[in-house]
C-alpha cells in the first residue's frame, strides 16, 4: 500500500482533506490511499510558490535554469523503472507502451524546453521621430508567475512534464493538481526536484478532486497567474469560468471527436496499421484517436474487415508482461461509461464488426477491461457518433466524394485532430486545408515534432502548446522603448 502525499514548499506533507483508494486498474484492487489537500494546504502551495519566485529561483540565470532541466530528465532516467512501476500500477497500460512512450517522453520534455528556452529570442524595431533621434524597442520576456498545472489521468508523467517542463524554462513556478486517479508518478517527481536541487516551492504537487476539492481550490485562487489544462470540455468550461475572475490566462487541450478520412487509393497496409494505433492505441484513452473514420466506398467493405482483424489481434493480460498489448481502462466508472455506448449502439442497430463487450479475463475479474470495437451502420446524429467515448472503439461511415468527406469529417462540435490516408498529394493538401482541427496528419498518426502548434479548435480547447508556443503562454513580454 502506498499513501501519496502532497509536495509542498519541497516537503511531502500529509493532506487534510478527504481520504480515498488508489485503484490498480488491471485488478479493481486498492494498492494505495490518497488523502486530498484541503484549502489551506493549496493556499500554502500558491504561498509557496510565490515565495519561490521572489527567491532563489528568481534571479537564477537562464543557463543555470537550463541546467537544472536537464538534470530533472537525467533524474527521471535514473529512475526510470520506479517512474515505469507506478505508471503502470496507475494506469494498467502495458509495459510495451510505457516504457516505450510515457516515461522517456516525460523525461525528454525538460531537454526539449531547455533547448527551446537557449535559444529563444526576442524582437526589436529601430523607430524614427519627428526630431530625428529616433527609438528603440525592444521586447523583454518574463515569466508569468504562479502557473496551475491540472493533469488528465491517460498519460500522466508525459503531459504532466509536457506543461511543467516549459513553465520552468521561463522562470515560473508551478503548482500541479495530477488527476486523482494516477497520483504515483506526480507524486515521485517531487524526489527527483530534491535531489537535483530544485528549489523549494518551485514544483508543488496538491492531490485530490475538482469540484469542491483541490482543483477548484487551486483554478479558482486569486494569486494564480495562469492556468494550464488538460481534460474533458465540460471541465474545460469550468475552469474557464473561474480563470475570468482576476483575467488569469488559461491554456485549454480538451475534448475531441476525431475523424479519420481513407481514400480509395490510399496504401492498404499502412493504412490499417496507423488507423488501428488511432483507434485502440493507450485502449483508445487519447485525446487524439480516431471514434470515426469515413472510407471511400470502393474500399470500404475491405478497410472495415481489415480493422476488425486489428481489433481482435490485440492480447490482454497482465500489463508488466512484454506479450500483452492492451491494458484495461482507468477506473470502474469509465469502464462503465464506454460499456453504456456500447449498449447503446447495440440498441440503435450497429451491426458490430468485433468486439462490443467486456472480456472475459481469469484471474483479473475485477480489473477495468473493455474490448476493442468497431461499428457500423449507425447514423451520424446517433451519440455513439458525436459523443467523446474515450475508449477503444470506432464507427465506420462509407463516402462516395471528397467534398462529403470534408462535410462528415467537420460535422462535429469538436477539432482537436484527424487523420487523412491517400497517395494523392494534391489531394492531401486541399482536404488537410479543410478539415477544421487543430493537428492534421496525412498517412500517419501521432507522428510528433516537439516545437509544432499542439491544441484544437472549437469545442476542442485554447491556445497552443509545443516549442516557441509554449513560450508563449508561459512567459510575459513587456516592450520597452528607448528615446535616442
């Protein structure tokens, strides 16, 4: 049994507010206790945060700022099998993804940012006047301040560091609230912070729920300075409401619908390989996967086989065996969630391809487990179609036009992403030039460059993170203007 603490002001600190269980999502038992911060113990985190500020970590140059980041990646690598251990006793994903995807990316995000941070630069403008001296402007970046930092449950460490990594690269500190569901790898950061002499206060953790509980304490505190979240719409929306009071900026990646769009003259092979990632990859708990794909028609019957066969490959089992490639979902609730949609297009006539239920798993009954799916023959108002599941599961919608296919793709309130398979370049450029979503891949998915635009349209969320855009968010520049 674990009992995760907060971190505050460098110190692991017992929570004062309500008690619950940390499940292990392949077997349903509680491995670990979680004791929320109550509100004095987040007011002392933002204390401490901003204290840190005015400390220390204030006037500590940008090289040795860069210095430090790197030696939190090489921290977290050191560790690596402890920081693999609880992700997974978290998360129930595989050894294969985690190992693979979750804690080297998680590290590799203080090296990217510290080489973004070294060489970020500014901008400058020679001014002339009316009496012939001239100006001089030039930009000068701070940080933002106070950064809250509230994490999602589907790749904790990665998106955790993917927020926290750059605010330190600007200077600011951080209070992080990790979902209560995954709280292990938060939670371990916080040693690596002391061992490689961060300063205290500069990374903070606060543990416990949203509404009434640590999240709406921290998102709603007057001397938080910025926001950063990513999550479910409906908590986007919340978090919103409460950045307007004292006009705090918020950076929001949300909820998706995502589409997928094959061509009839797209490669078969490699369609079905990245499609099936987008479909079912992480048990298709990705902001990014695919819950809808449109087939041109003349391949439809052999893509919608193709996936099925995908589908049905995938092995179950315990998630620190190499064999097994599919872990269960996050928790007993959300496996309840995506089992009611399958219900649902049951109900609505779906003629399944494979999958549609639980599986049937000895020795772990108790565990979250979900089968990957495929639908079709549902129409495009069914909610199994427009509602974010959040599980390994897809519809499939034949096409007959490129214009069609750009209509089913955009007829969502969502933009986050979508995929587009074809040989066609021409083709690739119109519809990725259509398709109304903040990240588009053509004959791939996933495929990430580090220092690209990450965030969606619409429904989907606001702002940019990634490279020079994270900057961005996480720094203030003020212009200054010198009379020659």
């Amino acid at each position: 049994m674990s009992n995760f603490q907060n971190f505050i002001d460098g110190a692991f600190v017992a929570g004062r507010g309500d008690a619950f269980g940390n499940h292990f999502p392949t077997t349903g038992e509680v491995i670990g206790e979680v004791r929320a911060a109550d509100r004095e113990q987040v007011d002392a985190a933002v204390g401490a945060a901003r204290q840190a500020l005015r400390g220390p970590w204030g006037r500590m140059s940008v090289p040795e700022r860069i210095a430090l980041l790197r030696k939190l990646s090489q921290g977290i690598n050191a560790r690596f099998d402890e920081f693999l251990e609880a992700e997974i006793h978290d998360t129930g994903k595989p050894r294969s993804l985690a190992s693979h995807i979750d804690i080297p990316r998680g590290a590799a995000n203080f090296d990217v940012f510290a080489d973004q941070v070294a060489t970020l630069g500014t901008e400058s403008f020679a001014q002339p006047t009316p009496d012939g001296a001239g100006a001089l402007n030039y930009a000068v970046r701070g940080p933002r301040g106070v950064i809250a930092v509230v994490c999602p449950w589907n790749l904790p460490l990665l998106l955790m560091t993917w927020k926290v990594a750059p605010a330190l690269a600007c200077g600011n500190t951080v209070v992080v609230k990790p979902s209560e569901e995954t709280p292990a790898t938060a939670t371990l950061l916080g040693e690596v912070m002391n061992e490689v002499g961060i300063p205290a206060g500069v990374y903070n953790v606060v543990h416990g729920r949203g509404p009434g509980c640590a999240g709406e304490f921290l998102t709603s505190h007057p001397d938080v300075d910025g926001i950063t979240f990513t999550g479910e719409t409906r908590t986007g929306e919340a978090i919103m409401k409460a950045a307007a009071n004292g006009v705090r900026p918020v950076s929001l990646e949300l909820g998706g619908k995502n589409p997928g769009i094959i061509f009839d003259d797209a490669d078969f092979d490699k369609t079905m390989e990245g499609i099936g990632r987008a479909c079912f990859a992480n048990t298709g708990q990705v902001c990014l996967g695919t819950e809808r794909i449109y087939v041109q028609r003349g391949i439809f019957d052999r893509v919608a086989e193709g996936l099925a066969a995908k589908a049905r490959s995938y092995r179950f089992g315990d998630p620190f065996e190499d064999s097994t490639t599919m872990g269960p979902v996050i928790s007993a609730e959300h496996r309840e969630k995506v089992l009611s949609y399958y219900d649902k297009a049951r109900t609505e006539g779906a003629q399944v391809l494979a999958g549609g239920g639980a599986p049937q798993m000895q020795g772990y009954d108790g565990g979250y487990w979900v089968e990957p799916t495929v639908w079709t023959g549902l129409p495009e108002t069914s909610p199994v179609v427009t509602d974010e599941i959040f599980g390994p599961c897809t519809h499939l919608q034949p096409f007959d036009t490129e214009e069609e296919a750009v209509a089913l793709a955009n007829n969502s309130p969502y933009g986050l992403a979508t995929s587009i398979w074809t040989t066609d370049l021409a083709r690739a450029h119109r519809v990725a030039g259509e398709v109304e979503v903040g990240i588009t891949w053509v004959n791939c998915w996933f495929l990430r460059d580090l220092r690209t635009p990450f965030g969606g349209s619409k429904s989907s969320g606001i702002g940019r993170e990634g490279g020079v855009h994270s900057m961005e968010f996480y720094s203030e520049l003020r212009n200054v203007c010198i009379k020659l």
